[in-house]
C-alpha cells in the first residue's frame, strides 16, 4: 500500500476551514467520521463507489483527496487505473481524461510507476456463457438498425474491457451501478425527462412518494418528470450508503437518498430510502424497478 509523503489531506480540511467551518466539521465529523466507516461496505468498496460517482460528475478537483483515501483504504493503483478506464464507456471519455490529469500528481507524489499499473494488452478471462446470451439478444433488437452498437459492444465492451484481470467482475458492477445513481440524480434535477427515463429499463417501474405515482415504461416515466418538478420546485438529490450486490445480470441496491426541493420560498428536506432491482441492458446497468421509502422530513429549513 503506497503512504502519501506529505500533508495534502490536511492541507484540504485546512482549505476547507478557512472559508467555511461548519462544512469542515460536517465533512469530518459525519462523511468521514460516520458515513465513511458504516460497516455495510468495506472502506475499500466505499472508495470505488466514491470515485466512480466523482468521474461520472466530472468532480476532478475532489477526486485528489478522495484518491489518497482510496489507496489508503487498500485500492491497488492499479486497480484505480482500470476503474478510469472502465468508466470511461460509462461516463464518456471527456470524463475519464479529466479523471487521468487529475490522478497523475497523485500518482507522482506517491512515487507509483508504470509497472504496477495494468498494461494496455492483457490476457482476459474467460466470456461468462449469460454474457454470451444476451450480446446474442442485442443482435437481434439491435442488428438491424445500430449495427454499430452491437459491434462494440459484442467486441469491445463484453468482448474486451469486462474481461479485463485489472478489476474484478464485482467490482466493475460496483462501479457501474455507482454511475447510474449520479446520472439518475443529475437528469432527475435538471428535468431531463428523456436522460432520467434512460436510467431505467424499457419496462421498468419507479414507485414514487408522490401518492398515485407509480410510472411503469419508457412514456409513461418521461411524462412523471414535469410532475416531479410541479409537485416538488427546484429538486436536489443526493444519495449515500449504497449497498449493492450483484449476479450476473442482475443486481440489488439499497441507499439513502437526501432530498431537497426549493418552491415558494421555504426550502424542504426528505430522508428516503431506495430500493432498486437492477438489469444489465446492452453492456449498462438500468432500473428495472425503483421503490421510494420515506423516512423523514424537515420542513422550511429556510426563506
């Protein structure tokens, strides 16, 4: 495990606590303090979740300290190195070039070299028989009209990257799902109908808290948007504690989601819990179904 030679951390909190002292404590009293150290994930799981949702937002300027904290946590840099690659297919690859120049100083002043990083041709696993299976259902509803799409992902995506030894199966489904939450939250706030509907399978269902909302299907979920925004104003969800299992094709999730919405003035706060059952739709993972729990709420938290 590679030891950081100098102060950066603490130069971070230092940064943090000139300008903003509650956000300080916050950050080290309940994010790393508690939210960090729930026994749920393993700090090392915790740290590819925390990295792969940084990439997929484009955060580059948090991903130095969270890096530390990842190789810290007995994230190999090799290991890193794969989960930049991997999410590039995921997040796109202006995503995962500004996740490169933002790892290499951390890379550098840890002293780590290119011969524990995972080479550009490696020998790969063996092609799991349900991968097989389902790049065959994408030849037949995709062949015909994106021949492109299959292409890649029967060649490059399956075929190649997936089957890559520099990260672990479990732990690109980790990463991958990671990523679904962040576009989910981003298109869902920004009333991107189209983007947030994306987030789900073809037939999947989200049972909303709105009472009476219950979308299923592509339509019937972009149309659930512009009630979302009618109901709640100015929306900002966050979503933390994920625990996520995942088999073959198939995954669970549970999470905290923090939800915050803005409308005629006063400021409402709402403690969720997701439930998800995911699919692996053509090389991404997608909600086939999406559960809305509410556990609290706090209301006008400001005018």
């Amino acid at each position: 495990m590679q030891t950081s030679p100098d102060t950066s951390s603490a130069d971070a909190f230092d940064g943090i606590r000139a300008v903003s002292p509650a956000l300080e404590r916050y950050t080290t009293d309940v994010l790393l303090g508690n939210v960090c150290k729930r026994p749920q994930l393993s700090a090392r799981d915790r740290s590819i979740v925390t990295l792969a949702v940084l990439i997929a937002r484009n955060q580059s300027a948090e991903l130095p300290f969270y890096l530390d904290l990842a190789l810290d946590s007995g994230l190999e840099p090799g290991e890193i190195s794969e989960l930049i690659t991997h999410l590039a297919f995921y997040s796109g690859w202006a995503n995962a070039r500004a996740a490169v120049k933002a790892t290499k100083p951390v890379f550098e002043r840890r002293a780590i070299t290119p011969a524990q990083l995972a080479p550009a041709s490696v020998d790969l696993l063996p092609l799991d028989p349900a991968a097989v299976a389902q790049l065959e259902t994408a030849e037949q509803y995709f062949g015909a009209v994106a021949p492109g799409l299959v292409h890649f992902s029967t060649d490059v995506l399956f075929g190649n990257l997936w089957l890559r030894r520099g990260l672990s199966t479990r732990d690109r489904s980790l990463a991958t799902v990671s990523t679904v939450d962040a576009k989910y939250n981003f298109a869902i706030d920004e009333g991107n109908a189209e983007e947030w509907a994306s987030c789900f399978t073809a037939d999947g269902a989200f049972n909303a808290a709105i009472e009476g909302e219950q979308p299923r299907g592509t339509e019937q979920l972009k149309a659930f948007v512009p009630t979302g925004t009618t109901t709640f104003g100015t929306m900002y969800h966050f979503t933390t504690n994920e625990i996520i299992s995942a088999d073959g094709e198939n995954a669970r999730q549970k999470c905290y989601l923090q939800f915050f919405s803005k409308k005629d003035g006063a400021i409402n706060g709402y403690i969720c819990v997701y439930d998800d059952w995911l699919k692996r739709e053509n090389g991404a993972w997608k909600y086939n179904r999406r559960d809305v729990i509410s556990k609290d709420q706090f209301s006008h938290l400001a005018a």
